[in-house]
C-alpha cells in the first residue's frame, strides 16, 4: 500500500506511525485532481479522508492508478462512519473529561492521529482542522453517531459550544487561507501555482505528476492570492472577474466575509507581476467595479498558535 501510495501522491507519505499528511493528487500535466490527508494507522495500513462532497470522484482516481497486479486493497467505508469536528480555543477542555487517554499537546500532536474511547463510543481522532483551530476530526462507527453528539454536545456547554455548520466552515477557511477543490483547486492548476508547493516532494521518486512539476516549479505564471474588499459593504460571490483598467487578470474563485478579521475575503488567481500583497485591483460585480487589495496571507493566526495550542 506504501508504495501504491507514494506514486500517486505528491507529499511524502512514509512518516511514522500515527502521522497524517496532506497532499495533492495529481495528473501528468501537474494539475490538481484531488487534495486529500492520508494517515498511517500501521506500517501498511492507512486511512484516506478528503471532501464529503468529491469523496466518489477521488475514490475513482485513486482506484483507476490501483495496480492490477499487487496486494493493495482499497476500501470505501464513507457509508459505515459519522465524523464530526470539535473546534475552538476550549476544544481540549471539552474532550478530555471524555477520554481516559492523554490528548494535551505532547501527547496529541498537531497532524497526527489516535484512537479514542470517548466513553462508549470507539472513535478515531485526527488533530487537523480545516477551520483554523485548535481541535480534532472525530469519526465514528455510523450507529454510535447520535451518542457521539450528545456527549461532545453536553460537554461543551459549560465551556460555551456552539453547532456550526458549512456557512460557517467556508468563512473560516478562506480567514486561513485553505483551498477548496473544484474553485481554488483543480485539474487547471498546479500546486506551485496554488501556493502548496510546500506539500511536494519532487525528491521523494517518481509519483504522477512529478515530471511536469518539475518544469512547473521553475516557470510559475501565475498565483493564487489573497484579496480584500476596501469598501466595508462590498460583497461578491465568486466567478467575478479581477482587472487593472481594461485588462481581465483572473477571476475570483472563493468568496466570503471573515467575521474573525472584519473584511470580506476573496481568492482568484493573478499573473505573477500583480501578485504581490498590498496591490491594487478592482473586482467587477453585477456591472459595478470595487476597489481590492492583494493581501498576505493568512488573515487570522498566520504563525497558527491557535491550532498547536
């Protein structure tokens, strides 16, 4: 399975046990077909997690490169279990009352995964999070669901829980500046493009794409930026066209307001000449142009002490 593994992923996927790693998957070209965390259960055991909604499109990837001849063994389990995810500064406070195990940060690092018996409930737990704080994917065996919801849930309330859902899920991963497949990421675009050239590792060996991004690496045209609105009641959706004057540069890929930074928040690609923070752009909406800044990036946490608390 290791092996299977590291030539379609662009990432490094032999890491200790217990770890997780996010990587892209990638075609010939070098483009994007899936971004996905792969974690190390055992020495040739791994658990692959990606987006609920592209889950059938990556598990075809990946089965299409399977080799025919080899032991590798591919399991779709998404129907068996229920995941949900514990964020927020009291995240562990929360959890621990739950759990004989120690998940204080020592014993829990970020990017790893362990399992957890949240008292009935057999759980395997990921520290990763896709919404900028600290906190774990928690998932389930699908029947003990409610079970798990309710005992997260009544833990939080002393400590201020809320339930959040997919509004404000892209809110705060556009404040962290997390890509999304299928807008900011896709089979058009290269990681190096995309700003996760740091989840490539030209120098692991042959993997899909590795060709391709060697050339890509050297000639980056273009890059997938940071923007904020400068009028306070501006909005745009995504799809708006950015321009200088006449000149279309791109267009917006993602858009929301951040309620952490006070600014509404978009991501398009730029040619590499207008990509460099605290330039100037205009973003076209419903016929009316609003003045944006390219902005460095993250917005919220950028050294991410929230989430490694």
């Amino acid at each position: 399975a290791l092996s299977f593994l590291e030539s379609i992923c662009a990432n490094r996927i032999d890491r200790p046990v217990g770890t997780v790693v996010y990587t892209a998957l990638c075609n010939s070209r070098g483009g994007i077909m899936a971004d996905l965390t792969v974690s190390r259960l055992e020495e040739d055991r791994f658990w692959i997690l990606t987006g609920g909604g592209v889950g059938p499109h990556d598990l075809a990837w990946i089965r299409q490169h399977a080799p025919t001849q080899s032991a590798v063994y591919i399991r779709d389990m998404s129907g068996q279990y229920t995941t949900v995810g514990l964020w927020g500064p009291r995240a562990r406070d929360i959890l621990q009352p739950l759990v004989e195990e120690d998940i204080s940060d020592d014993a829990f690092p970020f990017y790893t995964v362990q399992p957890l018996q949240i008292e009935c409930v057999p759980a395997l737990a990921l520290r990763v999070s896709y919404a900028g704080e600290l906190g774990w994917e928690i998932y389930a065996p699908a029947e003990y669901g409610l079970r798990l919801w309710d005992l997260l849930w009544d833990s939080g309330q002393p400590h201020g829980l809320v339930a959040a859902g997919g509004g404000a899920f892209d809110s705060l991963r556009l404040e962290k500046g997390y890509r999304l497949w299928g807008a900011d990421i896709h089979s058009e675009y290269n990681p190096f493009e995309a700003g996760l050239g740091w989840a490539v590792r030209l120098n692991k060996g042959y993997f899909l794409g590795r060709d391709a991004l060697l050339q890509a690496r050297a000639h980056v045209q273009r890059r997938l930026c940071c923007l904020t609105l400068d009028e306070p009641d501006a909005v745009a959706l995504g799809k708006e066209p950015i321009l200088v004057g006449d000149r279309v540069l791109g267009y917006v890929t993602s858009a929301n307001y951040g309620y952490s930074v006070g600014k509404y928040i978009l991501y398009g690609y730029l040619p590499h000449e207008y990509a460099a923070p605290q330039t100037k752009v205009e973003v076209q909406y419903f016929g009316r142009r609003y003045a944006a800044t390219v902005t460095a990036e993250p917005l919220f946490d950028p050294k991410n002490e929230r989430m490694k608390a």
